[in-house]
C-alpha cells in the first residue's frame, strides 16, 4: 500500500480529474483485472491529475494531456518507409489505439508468449494480475504519476509478453496513427523469467492523444533491451511511462528517438532491487518550432554493486522547448552503487530553450555517483576547421550535431538497429538544411 497523501487535491484539479473519469468506461475484463483498474482510478481521485502547480509538470503543460477530449491532431502523411522494415522482427500494430490482426503477425515465437490485454477475458488466475498496475503503483511515491494510474484503469488494450528464454529476434510494436481526433491507452506487459532475453521496438506516434504504460519485470540473469523511435507526425501529443523492477545480475536498456511532436512526455521509473544490476535509459531528441519534449526519469538503487546511467542529448532550433527531469535515489545499503546521468542540449537558434533539473539523492556512503547538464550551441572552432577543410557550413554543422548525439545513440547495443537510428537521425538534419 502507498502512504496515505498528507493533501487532498485542490478543488479546481478535483473537478479537472472528474471531467476527465466522466469521459472514461472501465473496459470489459475478468474480476481480478477490474478490482485493479478500480483501485487505480481511486489513485486519480486521491492525487487529482497534474497542472502546472505540481512541482514534476513545471516545465510542461499538461492540460492537453488532462482535459476530457483530446486535442485534434492532423495526420502526417510524409510517404515515411516503417521504421525498422528491414528488421526481421515478430510485428504487432496497433491503429489508433486499436489492434490490427490483418496487419500483425502470429503472435507466437520461441522463447515467449504472447497474449492480449482485451483477450484475458474469463481467465481468472493468469500471472499478469501479479504485474498488472503493481509497478506503476510502486512508482507513485515519493512522485505522483497519476496519468499512469490513470492508464492501468482504462487502457483498452495491450501486449501481454512471458519471456522464458532468449528470444532469437525482436518483437515490434508498430503504432499507426489515422484519425486526427483518436485518443489511445495502451498498458503493456513484460515478464522475463530468470537467464531470459529479449529485445522490443516500439515505432509510430499512437494516436492524435496517446497515452502508454509499460511494466517489465526482469528477474534474476535476464534482459531487457528496448528500442523506440517516436515521429514524424508534427501535431501529436504523447506521454509515455515506463515501469521496471529488476533482479540480481539483471539488465534493462532502454533508448528513445523521438523527431517532432507538439507535446511528448516520456517518464521511466526503474527500480534496482537485485545485486550486480544494470540499468541504462537513453534518448535522442530533435525539435523545430512548435515541440516539446520532456523526459522525466526517476531511478532507485536498493541493492548493492549496482550501475545506471541516464543519458539524454537534445537538438532545438526555431524555438523548441527540451525538459529533462532525473533524479538517482540511492537507498540506505545499497552500497557500491555506481550511477551516472548526463543531460545536453544543442541550442541551433536564440529562441530554444532547455529546462532541466537532475538530481541525486543518497543514504550510502560507499557509491560514485554524479550528474551534469549543460547547454550550447555548435562549437565554432569545430565548425570553422570542417569548412577549412572544403564542407558547406550546412554539411559541416549536421556532422556536429551527429557528434553531439552519439553518446546518446551508442547507448543501442545491437549494431544493426544503432545504425537505422543513426540514417534516422540524418535524415531529420536533411530535410531541415539550408
């Protein structure tokens, strides 16, 4: 159970959060998936949904995130070829929210199983009633998340994923976006047995308004290697959440691409509860003109010998806005923690900004822990030696910016899938030179 709440939410977010439950119905499910999505919408009620008060959504306005009826967002309709295409990969789409059967593949592969969150329908003992809402209600003390809270009572859908072995290829979910009016909750579901493996790509931008949750469990010797590529629709609005727990010897790497989008979020609450375990959450992040980008990371060390590292680098021209919340909390015993968090910024114009605020916090005395935010705009020494040497300033500057982001981008351990990200991220710089 969390700690009771030493406020009540203010009368103006109180009748906000309601406008917005009114809008919702608790989808159809068995009686154990009902009890808890009941139980999360008293988690709304308890903490209201954010505003610009609350001390985690200063930076970032979350009224188009919070009001009853999405905001429109028009379709992009830029001849994109799918991210990852050439990725031999189990693929599961969903169009606005919704699954598209004709469009997947068979949702079967060596070394998992695969269900649906709308299919559980009648099975009244399954292990995701052990997993379903339980990390995201970890994750809301010490920091409220109630968009999350508010996802694990309406989601409609989702994927329902048992690693029990190393998975010979990725899973890839594929969001399609069609409707400029959709308004999408997806909750997926990981669970790695002990020595398993398994790598998930998450590409599209969801819906006009997409909200998502992710809970994986990595238990003791797995991993977890996760790869996201979120653009190019221009008008969207997103706010994504991460929740993971992992176990002895255990590894989770997360890295998000994101290109374009008037409004994203991404939050990712990861719990080091094992020994000896690693945890590495990573993001690119390119905007130009109206965009926002906020990611929020919150990483608790409660075990000992263990490492993390945040990296997230940030490239704003013609006025767009990055936010990078993180915070390291080192419990007391978890001794020998080794956590690292660096958030950068490439401002190309005067009229971008970027907002951060890391944090640490610790209760060990035997840890190496640090972080740093910086922000600055192209090296102009570097820049003067590539003309010197016969590159246009344009060609000269994307190959800075490349720089500027590798760090970042070579947090992707697989080869193959660190270089389609790499000729994404060009093509962005492309398309915006001159």
């Amino acid at each position: 159970m969390l700690p009771v709440r030493k406020h009540a939410p203010t009368p103006q977010k109180s009748a906000a959060t309601e406008a917005r439950l009114n809008a919702q119905a608790l989808p159809d499910g068995p009686a154990w998936l009902r009890d808890i999505r009941e139980a999360a919408v008293v988690r709304v009620r308890d903490r209201g949904l954010p505003d610009r008060r609350d001390e985690y959504w200063k930076f970032t306005r979350p009224e188009t995130l919070v009001q009853a009826e999405a905001p429109k967002a028009a379709v992009f309709a830029g001849g994109d070829q799918s991210v990852f295409a050439n990725v031999d990969a189990l693929k599961i789409v969903f169009v606005d929210g919704v699954f598209d059967a004709e469009a997947s593949d068979e949702l079967a592969l060596d070394g998992l199983r695969i269900e649906r969150l709308a299919e559980l329908n009648g099975t009244d003992i399954h292990w995701a009633k052990d997993l379903y809402g339980v990390l995201e209600e970890r994750g809301q003390w010490p920091v409220d998340r109630p968009l999350a809270a508010l996802n694990t009572g309406f989601a409609s859908d989702g994927v329902v994923i048992h690693v029990t072995g190393r998975v010979s290829k990725p899973v890839h979910i594929v969001y399609e976006h069609q409707s400029d009016s959709s308004d999408a909750m997806l909750h997926h579901l990981v669970k790695l047995d002990a020595g398993a493996d398994v790598t998930l790509l998450e590409t599209g931008p969801g819906a006009a308004r997409f909200n998502s949750v992710m809970e994986v469990d990595v238990a003791d010797k797995a991993g977890f290697h996760h790869v996201r590529v979120q653009g190019r629709d221009h008008e969207r609005r997103s706010n994504t959440h991460v929740f993971a727990r992992l176990g002895t010897e255990s590894t989770f790497k997360s890295f998000t691409m994101t290109a374009n989008g008037v409004l994203t979020r991404n939050e990712a609450v990861l719990e080091l509860t094992g020994d000896d375990a690693v945890a590495h959450v990573a993001g690119a992040a390119m905007g130009d003109g109206d965009f926002h980008h906020d990611d929020t990371v919150f990483i608790t060390h409660d075990a000992e010998n263990c490492e993390s590292r945040q990296v997230f680098k940030k490239v704003l021209r013609n006025g767009a806005t990055g936010v990078f919340q993180g915070k390291i909390l080192v419990k007391p015993g978890a001794q020998k923690t080794d956590g690292y968090q660096i958030s950068q910024s490439l401002l190309l114009d005067e009229d971008s900004q970027f907002l951060a605020k890391p944090e640490l916090e610790i209760y060990a005395d035997d840890v190496v822990c640090s972080h740093g935010s910086t922000s600055g705009a192209i090296d102009e020494d570097a820049l003067y030696y590539l003309r010197a040497r016969g590159l246009p300033k344009e060609i000269a500057t994307d190959l800075l910016t490349q720089a500027f982001l590798a760090e970042a981008v070579d947090e992707i351990e697989d080869e193959g899938l660190r270089e389609e990200v790499v000729g994404l991220l060009s093509g962005w710089l492309e398309r915006r030179r001159g």
